[in-house]
C-alpha cells in the first residue's frame, strides 16, 4: 500500500462534518454569524475550554493566525516568535500585512521552542526608545514545526516571561489536538491556566473541510478583532457552514479520536524508522510530524515505490513525514518494510 506522508492537508474531511454541512446548506439561517449554529459553537468551546470566552471562525489556519497577532500589536511594534515558526517563514507577508507593519523577530531555541532566557533578553531590550522597534506580543507554536511539543511547565515558562513584561500571549495550534492528545491535559490547561490570551484552535488538518476558530480567553481584544476580521476579508456571509463543521468537529470528541489515530501512526512510523539502519531521527515527534535524515538513495528509492513526502527543502539527506486522522497502518508498514528493503540492499 503506497501512502503520502507529505502533510495532514491532504486528508480531506472527516464524514461527519461533509454531513453537517450538507445539512447545514438546507433552508435560511441569518448571514454573518448570526445564527444558531454559530452561537452554539462558542457555548461549545466554552464548555471544552471551561471558561467564558469569544470565538472568531475564520476558514484558513492563516487567517486565524495573523489576526490574532494583528489584534495584539500596533504596526510600529513587535511580534516575537521562534526562528522557525509558521509566522516567519510560512505565511508569506500576510503578518506585515495584517499587523500593519508590525516586526516579526526569531527567538532561538532547542527543537523549535523558544528559549525564555533568551524571551527575556529580547522583551527587556531598548524598551521606551523610539528609536527601536518595541516588543508587542508572544506567539508560540503548538505542535512546534519540527514536530515537538512544548510541555505545560515550558509553555508557562515563555508566558511569565511575556506577562511581567505586559504582553499578551498567542498559540499557534495548527496542531492543537495532536499537542493535546501528545500531553493528555486539558484545553483549558495547555492555554488560559498557561497563561495564553489567544489561540488558534486548528481543525482544518484534522477533519474539518475550511473551519478555524481564534479562540479569546482575553475578551479585551475581541472588539477590535471582529472589526480586523471584517476589515480582512474573513467574515463569511454564510457562516453556518463554518459553524456546522467545527460543531461535527466537536461532537462525539471527533477532534480528539482524529488526533488519537494521527499521534499513534506516527509512533508506528517512528518505531519502525529506528530499526532501520542508517536513518536518523533529528527530533523525536511527540505528535504527528517527524523530521529524519535519510541515507543517500533511500528517499528516491521510497519515491520510486510511489510513497510521497517532501525532502529537498531542508539538510541534504533530510524528509518531513506528516500523519494524518486517514493515515492506515498497512501504509505505514509498507513505508518502513520499503526504507528496510533499500538498507539491506546497500
């Protein structure tokens, strides 16, 4: 069985959620999110997250993300997030773009968490000089883009550094559920009780078709962000099929079993990739994402046998495999019995 490991993305939507939006497509509902269903999406979340809080859906993961950024800094200020992160090397110039202007600034750290030492260099720098661009808010990557995970001690470690000295705090959760499920806590513990203002509750790469949710603990910034969502283009007229797939997306903790699967296929591809001489893993996943170095031949040999992943873009010899909530286990062996054939072959 030939698989693709090139992302999550391409898995479509769980069947559930294509169900709610067929349904949610018969009659009339008040445009704008000004219907039930999406009234019922923010009681939902409230009760995942156990508190009281503001939701605004969006359809892409980027959006979510530079908006919520764009609701915490002025354009003359800066954003600070790790070197590697989706904001400074992904999302193309949508930040500058939505914050106005707004410096986005690389924070170094081990396995792509940033460093608070390092966090409260930077935050404590030149501040109140005008002739410097001044600190404005945290964004953190959870699950990290080498597939790691920040730790609830860690996660609290970079927002007390952010609150002493007055900055809200961002979670990117492309990968949420995959980071939860890694930690087994609660919503409400890797977030608010962590100390995050905002987050964006990713659903699109585990089950949903085009539904993200900005999640706002900190309801003094959710004015401003409905006025920057309409502002950008990203209050849907028809938000009821938005709403009805994060509602599928939460029922029945569809969110958690997609994740679940995804988390354990990768720890079945981890395992095995060990047992295979000559690969190397660069950063142990804890989710659904692993970076690992391959020897010279092994990846076109696995391309050759039609398995799909990217390589290329990073160190020679160094491939990205993502999993997802459709990945079967049959894939994942042939993946690995494929990488064994090669090695014993040289």
């Amino acid at each position: 069985m030939k698989i693709a490991l090139t992302s999550d993305n391409i898995a479509g939507a769980s069947d559930s959620v294509l169900e709610a939006m067929m349904a949610a497509s018969k009659g009339d509902a008040m445009p704008y999110g000004n219907d039930e269903a999406t009234a019922e999406v923010t009681t939902m979340l409230s009760e995942l997250f156990e508190c009281d809080l503001d939701v605004f859906l969006v359809s892409t993961g980027t959006a979510a993300n530079v908006l919520s950024v764009s609701a915490m800094t002025p354009p003359w200020g800066s954003v600070l997030c790790h070197t590697e992160s989706h904001l400074m090397n992904d999302e193309s110039t949508a930040p500058e773009f939505y914050t106005g202007g707004a410096r986005f600034v690389g924070i170094e750290g081990a396995d792509a968490k940033m460093d608070p030492v390092l966090l409260k260099k930077v935050v404590s720098q030149k501040v109140g000089d005008v002739h410097s661009c001044q600190p404005s808010a945290v964004s953190l990557s959870q699950v990290t883009e080498v597939g790691s995970v920040y730790s609830l001690d860690e996660i609290r470690a970079l927002t007390d550094v952010a609150k002493s000295a007055g900055l809200p705090v961002h979670m990117d959760g492309a990968r949420f559920a995959n980071a939860l499920v890694a930690l087994g806590c609660s919503p409400a513990e890797m977030t608010w009780k962590a100390g995050v203002d905002i987050v964006s509750f990713g659903a699109t790469k585990n089950g949903t078709m085009a539904s993200e949710a900005i999640v706002v603990f900190n309801k003094a910034l959710s004015k401003e962000l409905g006025f920057r969502r309409k502002r950008g283009g990203h209050l849907h007229s028809k938000m009821r099929l938005l709403s009805s797939q994060m509602i599928a997306y939460l029922t029945d903790d569809l969110w958690r079993k997609n994740a679940t699967h995804a988390n354990a296929m990768m720890a079945l591809l981890q395992e095995g990739l060990k047992s295979v001489p000559g690969v190397v893993i660069n950063t142990p996943a804890q989710a659904n994402m692993l970076f690992c170095t391959l020897p010279a031949g092994m990846a076109e040999h696995l391309q050759a046998e039609g398995f799909a992943f990217y390589g290329g873009r990073w160190e020679e010899g160094v491939v990205r495999l993502v999993t997802s909530f459709r990945t079967p286990a049959e894939g994942i062996d042939a993946f690995v019995a494929s990488a064994r054939r090669f090695a014993d072959s040289v």
